[in-house]
C-alpha cells in the first residue's frame, strides 16, 4: 500500500477549517499570488501538463477544456462551478464545501483568471442548504479581503461570484442541462457542438468545471505541474477522492492516488463488508458505471482507462458495494427507478425506455418475468444507450450521456447475475 | 385560494432587487426568484408564478413550464415538516425502506401524502448526496443522516 498523504482533505479533522483563516494560516490563497502573478496562458499550459482530468465523471482534460475558449472573443466569459452533485454513490464535493470551501474558491478565482471570465457562478444542488450558508460567509469574507471584486490583490483582475441554488434535478449535472438551467428554464441538455466553450451560458465561451476539479488547481500552482502529474497514473494522475458506501463496515470518503486498486478500498478503507459478508458487486465510479462482479473488482485499479477496458468507468469515483444478500434484480430496479425519476423527458428513447425497464423489472422482482423478458431488457438498454460495444464505440442514441448512464448499468446487472433475472420468471413460463 | 395566489408580493422588495442585480439577464434569476417566493409561501401559487413571470420577462405558462420540471418546486401546500427519505441504492441498502414504512405508519400517510394535522409530508426522494452516512432523511432543509428509527422518532417528537 502506498504511503500517500492526503492532499485535498489534509485539514478536514481540524477545527474551523472550513473558515478563512484557517485557509489562509495553511498558507492559503499564495497559489492564486502566484498565478496573477503569471500569464493568463502560462497558467492553463502548467494546468495542461499537469494531465488534470475532471472529477465531475467525464474525466475530460482540464487545461484542454480552457484552452477551447476563444481568448479574442468580445462576449463575456463564464466559469461554473459545477456543485450539484447527485450522482448515486457521490458525497466527496459536499465534504469539500463543507470543509475545504476556501481551497474550492481559491481554484475557481484561478480558473476565472486563465480564461478571463469576471463574472462566475456556483450551481450548487439545491439540497444543499447548510453547504450553501457556508458558501455565502465563504464570498462575504473573499470580499472582504479583495479575493473577489475589483482589482483583486492589486492585479487589476475584477471578480464576481454568484451563488446559484439548483432545485432537485439530477440532469442538471450535466453541463448543457446546468446552462439551460442557469438561465431559468427546465434543464434539458443541448445538442453539441456547440461545446459551452464557444456557445455556452448566453450563448457565451463558458467553461464548466466540478468542485474537486477545481480544489485541485491550488495545489498545481503551487507544487508545479511535474508533481501533480508524479501521483497515480500518468495519463490521469493527482489526488482522488473516493466514496465508499453500500454494505461496508466503514462507509466514507477517502482521499487516495488515482489507481488505487479497488479491493484496498473496500477492504482496508471501509473496513470490509459489513456483518462479515461476502463481496457479491459493486459500481466503481456512481450509479452510471456498468457494475463489476467480485471477481473483477478484486483485480482492477481505480484508474480511468483500467475501467475503461473493464468496460466501466471510474465516473464520480463513488463506489457502491453490494453483499451477497443483495437481490441484484432488486438492486437493479432502485437504479433503473432512479434513472426513470431522472430521465428529462426530452429524448424519447430515454424517456420511455427508462419507464418500461421500471415497470418490467417491478414485475421480475415479484416473480412475474415473462420468458422473452431478459432478451427484451436487452433489446430497452440498447435501444436507449446504444449497442454496447465500446470497441466499435457504437453508442449515443441520446442527446446527452443519460442514455448510456443508464443503459451500461442496468445491462451490466442483467448480464453478469443473469441467473438471478432467470429466476424472477413466472414458473410455468420455464416449463413452456 | 386562487384569489390569494394571485395577489402574491414578495415581503422582501430588497432581496428580490439583489438577486436581479446578481445575473446578467433577468431571466436567468428565475430559480433563485422561485426559491425566495417559496420561502415565503410553503409553495408556488399561481400569483407567484405571476410575480416571477413579470420579472424575469417570461410568460406565465414558459415559467410554468420551468417549475414543473423541478422537484423542489411545490405546486400545493405541502405539510410543516416536509420529511424527505433517500431511496437510492446506498441508503436502500442500509434501510431506508424501513424508514419510510415506519413514518407511513407513524402519521398513517402514504409517500406524496401530508398528515391531517398538516404537520408532516412523508416524500420518497432520490439520492441526496449523503451515501457515506445512509439512510439519510432531509426534514425540510436539515440533513439527518445514519438515522435509527429511535433516533428519527426523537427528532419527530422534538419538532411536534
């Protein structure tokens, strides 16, 4: 086991550490002297070689992401903080709002600066109330102290920061939907291209950033671009950090290298599955990964092209853990439910299919599958994510990446306990 | 109850000005619009999707459109204590489903349904965010999280 230390949640035990001075005792705030002490540019090349990928769930590259948008465009420029965290197994960006807010905001003043935005906001899930208080002392005291505003630390850069509430709406967190609904309509995701970084908020170069992503970036400054990349994986290194919840003895967050291999995070992290199980599945990366059995997730690294290969993802890095009392059609059925209450209903694919996976998984969990049912939930998965076939990458039947959230892992549970879904089939029907 | 809704004002003009000096375009105040009006009403009246209308230059049934795609828009009264139990997987697993059951015969209501006293509304709502501490139950804007039903009952006597 590796002897990392803990970069993002270092402070996270201590007392007030949610607060400004605090931060600023840890040294906070002199990555963000440093950057507007540097180009705009010279800030995403050192952000681009330090192979930041976000931690949002797409995993795209960061500095990449910036460098989309046009820096000789006359519209303005916007930087969103993507807060609305909602996907199944995901509680790591609250614990950084609740705990590290200032790192948070130091990122997102350094990103603002690089892409030249003066306005940026934080779309904060709308759940999250106390988090939310702690964000509005969090801009009261950036103001304060000439973090945000006018001329901030007498660089001539002007920054503001507007707290934005979502108000309970998975899609919201992808980063179309989110614009949509910034603007004050229903968050339904737009067609690409346009990227965001050319047409985004108000038709605007907008870069969407998450939390951790951007908690990530003082530490670049900082530490230089060379020891970020020195951690983990070269292709996607740095700092991770990874919920564990599900049938463990010792659910949490835990802030580890990328790469950790999966079995020291459920085993030793989270102290094992709980009242002396047996591991049966588990999703590596939030409720949109396609799960692994025991087996495999015994032998794969918490890596981004790992998991790929695995033909999962690692996602929002949230595990969640099922043991072998788990009835996976059952199991199978909360996250299709989940998925139908979600779907936005603007892609009929989608929207319908979700609905009927739920209606015919309800009634294989009360033992009333039809013989052709298993072929059938086959046939909804790929008519709403597409075929699954990641070497031909034949997928994307939706306008935004819902489908396939849905599809991989609904497909993955019947595919692997395929036994468990036979089992779900009326009596007689195996007899005929 | 229609003629009420439709004389909505907003009790806090200031608030309501510093949310609009917030955004560039005033339409883009919309949820934050929504979020206040709700704070002030339990829901979102007719007369309130009215008020947001105008000031975010939209019409009525566009906003309409809007509010009805969100969960936390209410379009009713909901009860005092709006009790919001996560049934995702993570807190599925660790017996949410007993929680629900437990406030179901508490309050004899169903999931959507608010106690005749018009005290508690028992909501089933979808992961909260707060998989680490499951079950977790969001008692109007308070987490509660790793909650026992000993401990849930205490909470419900507490705020009776």
């Amino acid at each position: 086991m590796s002897e990392f230390k803990p970069i993002l949640t270092e402070f996270i035990d201590q007392k007030n550490c949610h607060t400004f001075d605090f931060y600023e005792s840890k040294g906070g705030y002199s990555a963000l002297k440093k950057a507007l002490s540097m180009s705009p540019e010279d800030v995403i090349e050192e952000v681009k070689a330090s192979n930041l990928r976000g931690r949002g769930g797409a995993g795209f590259p960061t500095g990449l992401k910036w460098s989309f948008v046009p820096p000789d465009s006359d519209k303005p420029k916007y930087l969103i903080n993507n807060a609305d965290e909602s996907e199944p197994g995901t509680f790591k960006d609250r614990l950084l709002m609740n705990k590290a807010p200032h790192q948070m905001l130091e990122g997102m003043i350094i990103a603002a600066y690089s892409i030249g935005c003066h306005t940026s906001f934080i779309y904060i899930r709308g759940e999250f109330y106390k988090e939310c208080r702690i964000l509005e002392e969090m801009i009261g005291d950036a103001y304060e102290h000439n973090l945000l505003g006018k001329n901030i630390l007498d660089s001539g850069f002007n920054l503001d920061i507007v707290i934005h509430r979502g108000a309970g709406a998975y899609i919201c967190g992808e980063e179309t939907a989110l614009l949509e609904s910034l603007e004050g309509k229903r968050g339904w995701p737009r067609i690409k291209p346009p990227f965001p970084a050319i047409e985004g908020y108000l038709k605007s170069p907008t870069v969407v950033n998450n939390v951790e992503t951007l908690s990530c970036l003082p530490h670049i400054l900082n530490r230089g671009a060379e020891w970020f990349r020195s951690i983990g994986p070269k292709k996607g290194p740095g700092p991770r950090l990874f919920g564990v919840s599900g049938t463990v003895n010792n659910p949490g967050v835990f802030e580890e290298e990328m790469g950790i291999p999966l079995k020291d995070l459920i085993f030793d992290r989270a102290g094992g599955i709980s009242n002396g199980g047996k591991l049966k599945a588990v999703f590596p990366g939030g409720s949109s990964s396609a799960i692994l059995t025991a087996e495999e997730a015994m032998d794969v690294r918490m890596d981004f092209d790992e998991l790929s290969e695995k033909k999962s993802m690692l996602g929002s890095a949230g595990v969640i853990v099922m043991d072998e009392t788990v009835n996976m059609v059952q199991a199978c059925l909360n996250i299709a439910r989940f998925y139908a209450h979600e779907s936005c209903g603007q892609c009929t694919p989608c929207r319908e299919g979700t609905t009927w996976l739920v209606k015919m998984l309800t009634r294989m969990v009360h033992g009333k599958g039809t013989s052709k049912d298993i072929d059938m939930l086959f046939e909804i998965t790929d008519n709403i994510g597409g075929l699954i076939d990641f070497s031909k990458g034949s997928y994307g039947k939706t306008i935004c990446p819902f489908g396939e959230a849905v599809a991989w892992p609904v497909r993955s549970f019947v595919e692997k306990f395929k036994d468990e879904f036979l089992q779900c089939i009326m009596k007689e029907e195996v007899v005929a | 109850m229609e003629s009420k809704g439709k004389l909505f004002q907003y009790t806090d003009n200031k608030k309501v000005e510093n949310i609009l000096s917030q955004y560039p375009d005033n339409r883009s105040a919309t949820l934050p619009l929504l979020h206040l009006a709700q704070a002030q009403l339990g829901y979102i009246s007719t007369g309130a999707i009215n008020a947001v209308a105008k000031l975010t230059e939209t019409h009525p049934a566009e906003l309409m459109d809007c509010v009805s795609f969100y969960s936390m828009f209410y379009l009713c009264p909901q009860g005092k204590y709006k009790l919001q139990v996560c049934q995702t997987l993570s807190c599925s697993l660790n017996g949410a489903d007993n929680i629900v059951e437990h406030i179901s015969k508490k309050y004899k209501i169903k999931p959507g349904e608010t106690s005749t006293d018009g005290k508690f509304t028992l909501m089933k709502v979808e992961c909260l965010g707060s998989c680490g501490t499951a079950p977790v139950v969001q008692i109007n804007n308070d987490y509660h999280e790793g909650l026992t039903i000993p401990e849930l009952d205490e909470l419900l006597e507490n705020v009776q």
